[in-house]
C-alpha cells in the first residue's frame, strides 16, 4: 500500500474499517470502482453476499456434533457459549444476532440442525477458520442499511419468548441498546429511560405493548430523523 498515493491510501484504511475486509479485498473493490468508495462498497457487498456455498456436509456434521445439546438434537445456550469460545467472539457481541439472522434462528440461543445447516452453507462455512473468516463480514452487513433493517425487522421475532407476542420490556430494551450502539443514535438512551418510566396504568387506553408495531415505529421515527437530518445538509 506504500506505493500508493495519501488519498488513495485514505480511501483503502477507510474501507478496511468499515467493512472489516483484508488491504488485499479493500484494493480489488476500490480498483474495481475505479475509487469511488460507494461503487466499492456495492461491489464488495455483492460479491461477499454471492459467493458460491461449496460446504462439506460432513464437515459441518461434525461442526454441529461439537456444539449439539447431549439430551436434544438442538444447539443450545452451551453449546451457543462454546461455539463463541471458539470464534473468540463474546456471546453479548451483535455480530451473534447477525450469525442468528443467516441462520433464520426462530428463537433466542437456540439452533436447530436445519437452521444451523442452512445458515452455514448460505455462508460458505463448514470450518471453525471459516467461520472466523467470516465474522468480518458480517459484522460489515450492519453498515449496510437494507440489511440493518433487515436485522432490526428479525431481531423483534427472535428475542421474544415462546408463544408470547410481545417482547419483555427489559428483552425490547436490551435489544434497541445493542442495535443502536452500532448506528450511534443519540436518542436511544432518552427512548429507553421513557419506556422505563412509562406507567401503563395512566395510559390504558393505548395498551402500551413493546410488540411488532413499537419496535418498528421505533426504527421508522429514526429513519425519518434521518432523513430531515440529510435534508438539512444538504
């Protein structure tokens, strides 16, 4: 990169920290853009999201042996612990719902075998080195902002509990403080100290309920304070 001139320098360390993505992909993309970081981005978006899932099955056979519940053909809460051992990943870390989200996980810290499958194949994964591989990635598909929405939209069915409708409040705030940490939206912390303080009982007639409709006006009203933010800028 030494040869390279500052601003073309500039433009590959930027990419590289926001997409996670080696010198050596951050190069071909912007090459390949012609070194326009935004035609960058949509060509390493479209290549990581398209590549051919060439995965062993017996490989990931013995992926899901090692983190397979002993007493259900599910993976668990342990073996979801274990598996983020391995990746050197903390468990609280986001880039855990991204993985969850590949996997289409019906349900908080469990696995099933199909979803475990599924979402390794679509990856390409049917190793550990792989799988660390590709972390970077995904953690580069929240600055993608169709699939933040896309995440969002999942996270609200994933954290609920079985057979509920609705999200606890303390599920619904966790889950908006580990979303927004990411976008850095300084509002997020006034919205979850008002869900706190927030007394039903004064306002039954709304039926306050953390379910599908406030967890999306939620994103709406961040996305339309985007905008207005944009449109003042410009």
């Amino acid at each position: 990169m030494h040869k390279l001139g500052r601003g073309h320098r500039d433009k590959v360390q930027q990419f590289m920290t926001i997409t996670g993505a080696s010198e050596k992909l951050a190069l071909q993309a912007l090459k390949a853009s012609d070194w326009h970081l935004e035609g960058a981005f949509d060509f390493f978006y479209g290549q990581q999201s398209h590549i051919k899932s060439y995965t062993d099955t017996t490989y990931l056979e013995e992926l899901y042996k090692r983190y397979k519940d002993p007493y259900t053909d599910m993976i668990l809460a342990d073996g979801i612990t274990l598996l983020c051992n391995d990746l050197q990943v903390d468990p609280q870390d986001i880039v855990m719902l991204v993985v969850s989200w590949h996997m289409k996980a019906s349900t908080m810290c469990e696995y099933s075998k199909e979803e475990f499958f599924t979402g390794l194949q679509a990856l390409g994964i049917d190793s550990l080195e792989k799988f660390r591989e590709r972390i970077p990635f995904m953690r580069s598909e929240l600055k993608d902002e169709q699939k933040f929405r896309e995440i969002y939209n999942f996270a609200f069915g994933w954290a609920k509990e079985k057979g509920q409708k609705s999200l606890a409040l303390d599920t619904a705030i966790g889950m908006w403080q580990l979303l927004f940490a990411e976008k850095q939206w300084p509002l997020v912390d006034h919205w979850c100290q008002f869900l706190q303080e927030f007394n039903p009982s004064t306002f039954h007639i709304l039926k306050f309920r953390y379910n599908c409709k406030y967890f999306n006006f939620f994103f709406c009203y961040i996305y339309l304070c985007d905008i207005l933010k944009l449109k003042k800028k410009n």
